[in-house]
C-alpha cells in the first residue's frame, strides 16, 4: 500500500522550525550580548571614521565590549555619540577616558578606554540613562591633523614660491647670464688668478717671517715692566681723580662764595678800589704833566711847593706800595679782609 504525504504540510513544518531556530539563537545571542552589560555613551569631538556598530571595546588592550550604534549628538551635531557595552567587571570609573585607536593594517577602528585610578568611584550607569565617557583626541588623528597642516603650509609655501619665479624669472635670467659672464671671464684669465694667488701665497710666505719676529720682540718685553707701568698709570689716574675732585671743590666753594651776598660785596669792593687807584694814578699824571711844564718857571716858594707836593707824593707811592707788598703776601684780604688784630695779653 501505498503511503500518501501531503507536501505543504512538511514544508511550512519545516519553515517552521527554521524560524523558529533563527528565533532562538537570536534570543541567545541578544541575551548573551546585554544580559549582565553595563552601557554607557561614549562622545567624540572628532571625526570617528571607520567606526561602526559591532566594532571592539578595549580597556588596557582587553577587549571588554563592543559598539552598539553611533550616531549624531541630537543636541550638538558637531558631536558623535557611539553607545557601548561593557563587561561588569571592567574597571569603568569617574575618572576613566576613551579614544580612538586604528588596529592592524587595514585600520580597523576601536574605542579603548584608559585610566581611572583605584581610589575613584565607579561610573554609574541606569537603562533610561547611560554614563557618558568624553573621548580624548587618539596620536593617529592628532599626526594626521597635523600633516594636513604641514601639507597646507607646504602648498602655501610652493604657490609664493612659484608666484615668485615666474615675476621675477626676468632677474633671474640675468643674474645667471651674469653668473656665467663671470665664470668665462675667470677662464680667460685663468693665468692671471694663477699669477695673483702665486703672489698671495709669496705675501704669506713673507708675512711668516714678519709674525715671527713680532713674537718674538713681544716675547723679550718684560712682564714685570709692562705690569709697572699699569701700575704706575692705574696710581696716576687715580691721584688725577683725587685731584679731580678737591679742584670741583675748590669751584664749587668759589661758586657758592660769588653767588652770596659776601662775595658779590667783596666784588663790588674789589671794583670800587680798582677804580680809586684808576683815580689816583690819572690825577698823579695830570699834576705830573703840570708840574713838569712848569718846572722852569718854579723860583723861591714854587720850588718849595714842588718839594712837598715831592714829598706827597712819595709818601702816596710808599703807601701804595706796602698796599700792593700786603696784598701779594696776603690776597685774601682783598676778598675777606685783614686779618683782625690780636691783643696783646701780659700776665702780671
């Protein structure tokens, strides 16, 4: 006899327990996956490129969890938020960071995370809200960043270079016409720069014996002399600033005298007896000249007059010329006057 099987029924049987395997390893997996994770959001300032959902989660180089989704800050565009897994046991703290690391060759993207010291408190977490990690720029994005500027600078630099060029290529072709001006003027004249640098190597060869006779003429001078005569100048000098200084007190002394009331008194003084003696010479030269054209026609008591007028007049020289004696063996008294008297004291 023959047995009759009904097609459909074992293929949506079938259908059946392929679904509902999928369903289970799926149901595994997830519970395998969340069950006992902690989550927690990882933000990034920076580019996050090659990193996606199922990506690794490193803490000290073990992996410890990996990416779930990475999407935009709804609150800040500028931001990348990439929310993570973590195994419980991982030492995830306040104070614990996160980066962005490339593995291998192909460059793969990971999110490692660093830090956190023992003493911290750990980095809570809830289902509605998870902790947030804020990334820190990776080396690899940091040399890359800094290569782009490098690179920009550099093109910078050969674009002013090439502007440069091609406005002066005019200058530039003259100066290497010059250049080579120059260089067939030394060929032509390779016999006279022979001859000149042979008679620069006779001067050298000249100034040899030169040097060595100033050594040693610098060599037979006596140390000692040399050192006496520093000496003696440095004594000189110094007695010249000593000198120096009493002859600016010397002026400043003089200065302050002629600028009081006692010296321009003493001034006025001095000029006021100048002008007397001016006085009395001019009258003593008009009585002489009188005298003198008189002096035939002097008889009797004329002459007599002229022997007293004589007389006068040698007791005024007399007087005048002990003046002037006193006054060179004391000038000072034209200034500050005589000197007073000192009175006599006899003890009984």
């Amino acid at each position: 006899m023959e047995t009759r099987a009904n097609y459909a029924l074992i293929g949506l049987f079938t259908l059946a327990v392929i679904a509902a395997g999928f369903l289970f390893v799926f149901w595994f997996s997830r519970g395998a996956t969340s069950e006992g994770r902690v989550t927690y959001d990882v933000s990034f300032t920076t580019s996050v490129s090659g990193l996606s959902r199922g990506s690794q989660v490193l803490f000290n180089g073990v992996r410890v969890g990996e990416v779930m989704r990475v999407d935009l800050d709804p609150q800040d565009p500028t931001k990348v938020i990439a929310r993570i897994t973590v195994n419980p046991r991982a030492p995830v703290k306040v104070d614990t960071g996160a980066r962005l690391e490339y593995q291998g060759l192909t460059g793969v993207a990971a999110i490692a995370l660093t830090g956190g010291s023992a003493g911290s408190a750990p980095l809570q977490s809830s289902d509605n809200t998870p902790a947030v990690i804020h990334a820190e720029r990776s080396d690899f994005q940091n040399i890359v960043e800094t290569v782009q500027r490098l690179s920009g600078r550099l093109d910078g630099i050969l674009d002013k270079a090439d502007k440069l060029f091609s406005e002066n290529s005019g200058s530039i072709a003259n100066t290497v016409h010059n250049v080579e001006t120059f260089s067939k003027a030394l060929a032509d004249n390779s016999g006279g720069v022979k001859q000149f640098l042979s008679a620069m190597s006779d001067v050298g060869t000249a100034i040899g014996p030169l040097t060595r006779s100033i050594d040693e003429r610098v060599k037979a001078i006596d140390p000692q002399r040399v050192k006496s005569i520093v000496a003696n100048a440095d004594d000189i000098s110094s007695k010249l600033n000593k000198a120096s200084d009493k002859v600016e007190s010397v002026l400043a002394s003089l200065d302050s005298f002629f600028g009081s009331s006692e010296g321009k008194g003493a001034m006025t003084d001095i000029g006021e007896a100048a002008r007397s003696i001016r006085k009395l010479a001019d009258n003593l030269n008009v009585r002489t000249k009188d005298l003198a054209a008189n002096l035939n026609r002097f008889s009797g008591s004329g002459l007599r007059q002229y022997e007293a007028l004589a007389a006068d007049g040698r007791k005024t020289l007399d007087e005048l010329n002990r003046t002037l004696r006193s006054l060179e063996r004391n000038p000072q008294q034209l200034i500050f006057g005589p000197k007073p008297s000192i009175p006599e004291y006899s003890g009984r």
